[in-house]
C-alpha cells in the first residue's frame, strides 16, 4: 500500500540495547568510502530485484504492499554473511561485515524496488495504457478518444529517471533539523537499526543464526510449493489457487483461500487490525453489497450493459473504494498537517527556553552519534544545485512525454515540492505513515480540474506521479538517515546508496512490469492480475473533470455514506479508549478487496492466525523469528514468479488443470 498509507506496526526494542558500547563502535566505523563496497552493491542489485518482482506481484494483484524495509536488512544479513564465510572457507581473507555495510546495502535493495513500489506501474501510470482508458467507458466527457499512452519501457525508464531523483535532494539540507534537533522517531527506520545493530553483536550470533536458517527453511518451501502448484494450472480458472475452501457457492463470490505464500507471509507482518479490516471489507462488499446491487440490474442500471462497464455494477465498485480512500486519505492528511503544525509550534515556543540542562542530560552515546552524523557534511550548494537542475530537466523533458501536462503545471509542482515533502517528512517522522499518495491525489483532482476536459485524464495521472514520487522518496530518504544515525553510518554513504538504488530502480522497475505485462494479463477484473489502481486513479482524473455525472444511479448516495464513514471511524479510532480504538477497522485497509475480491484477505488473516497462536505457545521465539519466516515465505513464492514468467513467455503451458464444479 508503498500502497497508500504507512498502516504496518513493526515491532521495535529498547534504544538501550543497541547504544551500548557506542564509543568503541564509533572508533571502529570505517570512512564513508569503504561503507560503499562492489559485493555490497552487487547484494544490493539481487535483493532489488527479488523485491521488485515480489511487490509488482502485490501491485498488480491487489495493490496492498506491506513494509518491507526489516526484511530486506535481513536478507542482506544473510547474503552477505554466508559470502564472508564462504570466502574465508575457500581460504581467502575478506573485508569484514559491518553493521555499516548491512544498512547501505539495505538501503541501496529498499531504494531499487521502492520505485517497482510507487512508481506508478499499479496505478497512475497503467491508468494510462488503452486496457484501462476502455474500461473506464469509451469516448466520455471526461474519458475522451485517444488519452491513453501504451506502456513502454523507454519512455517509462525516461519517465523515472527525471522524476525520482529531485526527490533525493529536496530535504537533503532540513537532516540535521529532523533527525538531530526534533529528534523524530521515524519508527520504520529505527526498526531497520534495531535489527541490524542486533545482527552485529557478538551476544546476539545465535539468534542470527537462528532467524537465517528459518528464513532458508521456509524459502525454499515456499518455493517449491509454488513450483508444485505451477503442474496444475494448465487453464483458466484451474489449480489450488481456486480451490473452492468454502464451497462453490462462496468461491463465486471470491472466498477462498488461495495458497498464496506471499499474502500468507503479508499477513504475518501487517498488524492484526489491517487484516480484519481487509477481511470486513470483504464480507461487506462480495458478501453483502455486491450480491444485492446485482440483483438490481434493470432497475438502478441497464441490464444489457456488461459487468464490466462504469455505469453498471462495476462501477459501484470502484467509486464506493474511491470514497473510502478519500475520506480516510483526508482524515489523515489534514490529521497530519494538523498534528505537524501544532509541533512546530510547540518547538517555536521553546527555541527561545535555555536548552544547556537539556544538552548535559544527553547521554555520551547520543552525542557521539550525532558527532559521526554532523562529521561528514554534505554541502547545501551540492543539494540546492542537484535539485534545481534535476527540476529544470524534468520541466523540459516531462511536457515533451506527455503534451498534456503543460510546462508551467511542472514548474508550479517543483517549487511547492520541498514544502509539500518537509510535511510529509515531519508526518511520517511523528507516526510512520507515509501520506506521498495522498498529496499525488490532490494534484490529481486539481490538475485534472484545470487542464480540462481534452488534457485533464493524462494532466492529473502524470502531474499525479511526479508530486507523489518527489514527496515520498524525500520521506524515504529520512528514513534511512534515521537508520544511519542509529547505526553509526555516514549520510554521505547513505544519500550516494539511496542515489545507486534509485538509479538500479528505475531500470529494473519497468524490466519487472514488462515481465508481467508480456507473461500474464494484467488488467483483466476476473483475472488474477486485475491492477485495481489502475483503474481506480483513472476514474479520480475522470471525476476530476467531468464531476459527479461519472456516476452511475444512486452510487452518489452510496459514496457519501462511506465516505461519512471513514472520516467516523478514523474520528472514533483516534477519540476513543485505546481498547476500544484499536479495534475500529481501518477503512483505507477495507476498500482494497471491495474491488479486488475476498481470497486475499483470507490469506492475510490466516498469517494473522499463525502469528496469534506462535505468540500464545511460544511469544519469545515468535517475537525474533515471524519477520524472518514471513520474509522466508514472500521471497520463495516471489523467486519463482521469474521461472513461471520466463515459462509463460516461452509459451509453456501446465501439463494438468485442476478445477472444481458441482456435480
């Protein structure tokens, strides 16, 4: 989701543990220069693309992306550990594994499949290829012949090039403010430093060792059980991915668990709640809603016009998942800002107050990790000059692309950029929740609104992409200084991995889209592949020009309802006893499966169940080995994503097909 909003709790440890020993560790850490090595990079480029072909599946499936930023630290742990060993097995002496190393190795893998994440290839860009423009209702007021721009991977690889890396620069000089004088949390990024400080303590080699072999165990049966599964589904409709657990009846209407290792595995590490909410969703809409709206055809839509049509049932569908993740968008973008405003405030108020007592309360360790995160400057005129002439690239190149985004639109969107990113920072820094998308959506909706009924659907989707990566990737990068400060790295070897993955990125991320859009059918709502946010961003762009006469009879009322109700239970959550509040479901969470079907959410809840009873027999093991059993289950079943692709594509086809009818 990433997705749409940060709604993944990673479970963090006390600060003490890993700022014991701090002055010894700083007199070991290496110069930036040898933070950055050939292996580390190599590691780097084989973790991104492992991920980016996993979260291009969660794209383009369900759009519902966990955070992945603990797993990839601990997949670099292990690659890198075993070639150490493996090296000095072999009788040669190697440079030896640092902490340093894990997290640029770490963050270089995060910043690569980051933009498989959020560039668009799930949403804002496939809303753009002709499959959507003809689902979204040909030749509309708002829908108009020829707004569509096929996929393709030069103009794609060019598109994030000079769009990705201005976002790099943007908030490069405000470090020192969000990380050392505000002391921001960023819970995402403290996690990461956790877990790699933990891997790199002599105590702690036993139960590295252990999380390593969980994560090779079920790795590998992840992978063969998806290389098993591949003999049976020799035909549409066919193999364990549609066994009818609950009966035929309820496989009709998409509840079934389907054996996806990956969900099961994205279940173990999102919270219990974001499951519950995917799974109330769904009992709401492909239980309840669905089956009652289509019994309506010919009263409340035409009934000779395909399911599959804006006007008909398919319609209720997306606009009803358009209206909660606006209200709960939002709720939370103004909850945000609010939140934000009232702490720069309350800093204001306190700049002037004597902050000595607070300085001789810091504990050494702190103030020697600030002096190692201070010592290595990188210099303002580096990060002003990178911005500004990345900026004017992008505001020559961007309007060439795409002629319905005029140049001057471009320009307006770089110089709001670094105040739109330095509040979503701040946001994120306070509550992990990454709101990138949600400013996207605000520039959708505007764009679109301004540029009019012939430019506005491409204006709003490109102008979209462009706010939504400058915004997140800066938030990215915080992140990640908030996991060098904790682990003794230098920002510069931190800014020039992050800048190495973006570039690995934006040239594996398309490679990866392309391999699903040759392989499989992407787009297809009764396919596997449906891309939901697709076809939900093109009909934001589509309601941004033509307004509310985009909907189909009485789907008007049904959308204020459920909007009225995100902004309730996100009011409810927030006002409430944390014991009842942490119970009220999550309405960005139920709106995925409200187009995309129920099977996935019984997966995700099935990892909630693994995770519910490991904890209740057994809570200290659990606590150290769910990340790395469900990182074990996403990369097996992800791994063999490539060799059923390169199968498909050579147009090998299943021996056997598994399927079920009544008798």
């Amino acid at each position: 989701m990433s997705n749409e909003r940060g709604m993944m709790e990673i479970e963090t440890h006390d600060h003490e543990e890993m700022s014991k020993n701090v002055e010894e560790n700083v007199k070991r850490v290496p110069p930036w220069t040898q933070q950055i090595t050939i292996r580390g990079i190599i590691a780097s480029i084989i973790i991104g693309i492992i991920y980016s072909v996993i979260v291009m599946k969660l794209n383009l499936t369900t759009g519902l992306v966990p955070n992945l930023n603990v797993s990839a630290a601990l997949l670099a742990f292990v690659l890198l550990k075993g070639w150490t060993e493996l090296v000095h097995k072999a009788g040669f002496i190697a440079t030896p594994f640092t902490r340093q190393e894990n997290t640029v190795v770490q963050t270089c893998a995060v910043a690569c499949y980051s933009i498989a994440v959020g560039g668009g290839f799930g949403s804002y860009l496939l809303g753009l290829n002709k499959r959507t423009y003809e689902q979204a209702g040909v030749d509309t007021e708002g829908n108009v012949s020829g707004s569509y721009k096929e996929p393709g991977i030069g103009w794609m690889t060019g598109f994030l090039f000079v769009s990705s890396f201005v976002g790099l620069l943007a908030l490069v000089p405000l470090r020192k403010i969000m990380i050392i004088d505000y002391k921001l949390s960023y819970p995402s990024g403290t996690a990461t430093a956790v877990l790699i400080n933990g891997f790199h303590t002599p105590k702690s080699d036993k139960m590295a060792k252990k999380q390593v072999h969980g994560f090779m165990k079920y790795f590998s049966i992840s992978f063969l059980w998806g290389f098993f599964q591949w003999f049976y589904t020799g035909g549409t409709q066919c193999g364990f991915s549609q066994f009818p657990t609950f009966g035929l009846k309820a496989w009709q209407n998409s509840f079934y668990f389907d054996f996806s290792m990956t969900y099961v595995g994205a279940g173990m590490i999102c919270s219990h709640i974001v499951n519950l909410s995917l799974l109330l969703g769904a009992v709401l809409s492909w239980g309840v809603m669905w089956p009652l709206i289509g019994d309506l055809k010919g009263k409340w839509f035409p009934s000779s016009l395909p399911e599959s049509s804006m006007k008909s049932l398919n319609g209720y569908k997306v606009f009803i998942s358009i209206a909660l993740l606006l209200g709960d968008g939002l709720y939370n973008f103004v909850k945000i800002l609010l939140f934000t405003a009232k702490s720069m405030i309350n800093r204001l108020k306190d700049k002037g107050r004597d902050t000595y007592p607070e300085t001789q309360n810091r504990s050494i360790d702190e103030l020697q990790r600030n002096e190692l995160f201070m010592r290595e400057r990188i210099p303002i005129w580096i990060a002003l000059l990178g911005y500004s002439l990345f900026a004017v690239v992008s505001i020559i190149i961007v309007p060439m692309m795409f002629p319905e985004l005029k140049w001057y639109y471009v320009v307006v969107a770089y110089i709001l950029a670094p105040s739109l990113s330095f509040c979503n920072a701040y946001g994120a820094g306070l509550t992990d929740m990454n709101m990138a998308y949600n400013y996207g959506k605000v520039a959708l909706f505007v764009l679109s609104a301004l540029a009019g009924k012939d430019s506005g659907v491409v204006a709003g989707l490109v102008g979209c992409g462009l706010i939504k990566s400058i915004v997140s990737i800066s938030s990215d990068l915080m992140h990640d200084f908030k996991t060098s400060h904790l682990t003794l790295t230098s920002p510069r070897s931190m800014l020039l991995s992050q800048a190495i993955g973006t570039a690995i990125g934006c040239v594996v991320a398309p490679l990866t889209f392309f391999l699903f859009y040759k392989a499989f059918d992407i787009g297809n709502p009764d396919g596997e592949y449906k891309a939901p946010y697709a076809l939900i961003y093109r009909n934001m762009a589509i309601l941004g020009v033509e307004g509310f006469s985009a909907l189909p009879q009485h789907c008007l009322q049904l959308c204020y309802a459920f909007f009225g109700f995100a902004i309730l239970a996100n009011l409810v959550r927030d006002l409430s006893p944390k014991k009842i509040g942490q119970w009220i479901p999550l309405p960005m969470a139920m709106a995925v499966p409200f187009l995309v079907g129920a099977y996935f959410a019984i997966d995700m809840c099935v990892g909630s169940l693994v995770v519910f009873l490991w904890h209740r027999f057994n809570s200290a093991e659990a606590s150290f080995m769910i990340p790395a059993v469900a990182s074990g289950l996403i990369c097996g079943d992800g791994l063999w994503i490539l060799p059923s692709s390169i199968l498909a594509l050579a147009k090998l086809k299943p021996p056997i097909c598994m399927a079920f009818k009544s008798r």
